[in-house]
C-alpha cells in the first residue's frame, strides 16, 4: 500500500477502507508521507467526497493517532462546545464562561484560523500573556479548580489532524463535509467530555453555504459523536452576516468581555492579532444617509483603503429588511428540528 495509491483511488471515486485510512492517518502523524501527498489527497477527497463509514474511520483514526485525556478526575458531567466556523464567531468567549458559572465543567479543546474563520486561540491570545498552550496536567487541574480551561492541543494529541488543518488551509479544502467532521469530532472525542454541543453555521460566510449543506454536516457530526457513547447535539445557525457586530481577534475579545482572522496564504504566516473591523449596522437596522456602516481597524491607511471597497460591496440598502433568525436548525440523534424559516434575502 502506497500514498499514490490511495490517491488514486480517491481521485477515481473509490471508497477506503479502514486499513487504508489508518495508513494514511499514521503517515501524516509521523511525517512518512510528504505534504504535497497529503495535499494531493485531501483534494481528491475534497471533489470526491467520503461515505459515512470512511468519515466514521477517519475521525476514529484521527483521535487514537495520539493521546486522549482521560477526564475522570473532575466531577461532574463534562462538556465541550465547538463552532464550525465563520466571521466574527466569538460564542465560546461568552458561551464557556457562562455554563462553567453554573457549575457544569467545560473542558474544551480549540483550534486557530482556518480559511476565512477566526480562531478562538488566536482570539484568546490577543489577551497580552493569555496561555493557550496548557500542558494535560494543567488542562485538567484549571477545570478542576476554577472549571473551565480552553486551550490548544498538546503536541501528543491528535497529531494528525494538526497536520491535515494545516495543509486544508492552504489547499483550498476547507469546505469539504468529511474533513470538517473528522476534524472537529477527533478533537472532540480526545478531549474526553461526556456531551459535545456542536454550532454549525450556514450561510455566505460560512464553510457551508446553505442549511441544507448545515444539516448535512451537523448529522455527520452527531453520527460520530452517537457513535463513540457521547451524548451529542448540533444546532444550524445562520452565518448570512457576522455574529456579533465585531469581527477581528482583538476586537472580538473586546466585545465578549462587554458581554458578560485575518487568513493566510501559507501555513507559516503570521496572523495579525489587532486587525478587523466592528459593524455599526447590520441587516434588518435602519440606515440614514450619511450614518456609519463600519469601522475599520486596519495597520496603515493603505491596508484600510484596499478592504474598503469589498467591505462596500458587502452592504446592500433596500426598503425594507427583516432580522435574520440565528438559529434554524436542532440536529440530534432523534433527528432534525426546524427552529426557523429564513426570509428570502432583499433585493
């Protein structure tokens, strides 16, 4: 068995098996197969697409690739919450704190930018001397002490999918249903919660462009999860506009804190921490002429010149505009929920 095999195989239309993907799992953990191999498959699997028994042996593989924590010294039911993606995503800032006040531990693994989306540990570390690189010893004994801790994963964990997001990021596989979930789930089942809530988002500034896409998703998500004996749920949520009226690591936090990504071309660049902007109006607000739409909150006056013209062309004026519903759909084991019906968008 060989990488070019295998990628063959994908590019063809066949399905893996499960030897198969360990293979592949184990060549990208140890470095044995290159990058432009990895790549190369994560394509094929990106246009070909992936059964749900090939998704199911991919995550499983992903997660026992490195260690898994075993949580079982903090009482209580422990639970993990994790977000699909899009523009100004900032629930886990506001969400974690939350239910740890109400003495439910939150033990949560998170990931940085990938694509367009910005990541919670890029979020966290704008916060100047903010650590997201806790040791398994550390992760454990913040729960346990003040429960919540929210951090990277060790360089033991998951391995694989660490290199697999990496590569995603800069391949143009972002959007694709089988590594989203296998990516996601993996970390997830090697955290060790109890219960996983999962936010899938849908819409234009999500990796999923429709709810349809979003269902999809959050049942290949909930599959996983039901399978591996963790009490699983997805919600579909609406990602037409940016959550929130911030959008930018720094300024993201900012406005968390009141409540209670910049992308890459190459997986080696540096992500600017300050840069984004806040919303002034979003869909459904009333504009006046002459109001402020956006700030933007950019290095140099040339950078914020060169945003301002996608930034224009991303508001449109009509006579009239509904709020969007943020959450649509519930997606459990028992099936799918309809929780909101979107209006068509305005001319």
């Amino acid at each position: 068995m060989t990488a070019l095999e295998l990628i063959r195989d994908k590019r063809d239309g066949h399905a893996h098996s499960e030897e198969a993907i360990g293979f592949l799992v184990r060549g990208a953990a140890d470095g044995t197969i290159p990058d432009y191999q990895l790549a190369a498959w994560l394509m094929a699997v990106r246009l070909r697409g992936m059964s749900d028994a090939e998704t199911s042996a991919l995550t499983l593989a992903m997660a026992a690739s490195g260690r898994q924590l075993d949580l079982s010294s903090i009482p209580g039911r422990k639970v993990d919450k994790h977000s699909t993606g899009g523009v100004g995503d900032k629930a886990t800032l506001v969400v974690g704190p939350l239910v740890a006040s109400l003495g439910i531990p939150v033990a949560k693994l998170s990931g940085r930018a990938l694509g367009h989306s910005g990541g919670t540990l890029d979020k966290l570390e704008s916060i100047e001397g903010f650590r997201v690189d806790l040791e398994v010893d550390e992760f454990i004994g913040q729960v346990r002490r003040i429960g919540i801790a929210i951090a990277g994963q060790t360089a033991d964990m998951v391995p694989a999918d660490k290199v697999f997001y990496a590569l995603r990021d800069t391949t143009g596989t972002v959007d694709s249903v089988p590594l989203i979930a296998s990516s996601v789930m993996s970390k997830k089942l090697a955290a060790g919660a109890d219960a996983i809530v999962l936010d899938v988002k849908a819409g234009r500034g999500a990796f999923v462009a429709t709810v349809e896409e979003g269902e999809a998703l959050a049942r290949a998500l909930v599959a996983i999860g039901t399978a591996a004996k963790r009490e699983t749920v997805a919600y579909v949520t609406d990602m037409e506009q940016p959550l929130g009226r911030a959008v930018g690591n720094a300024l993201e936090v900012g406005l968390a804190v009141k409540s209670l990504g910049a992308g890459r071309d190459r997986k080696t660049d540096p992500i600017d921490l300050s840069v984004g902007l806040v919303l002034q109006k979003k869909v459904g607000d009333k504009v006046q002429a002459g109001e402020t739409l956006a700030v933007v909150h950019a290095r140099s006056a040339d950078q914020a010149a060169a945003v301002l013209p996608r930034l224009r062309a991303a508001f449109a004026i009509a006579s009239d505009a509904r709020p969007r519903p943020l959450f649509l759909r519930r997606v459990s084991a028992s099936g799918i929920e309809t929780l909101a019906e979107l209006q068509p968008r305005p001319s």
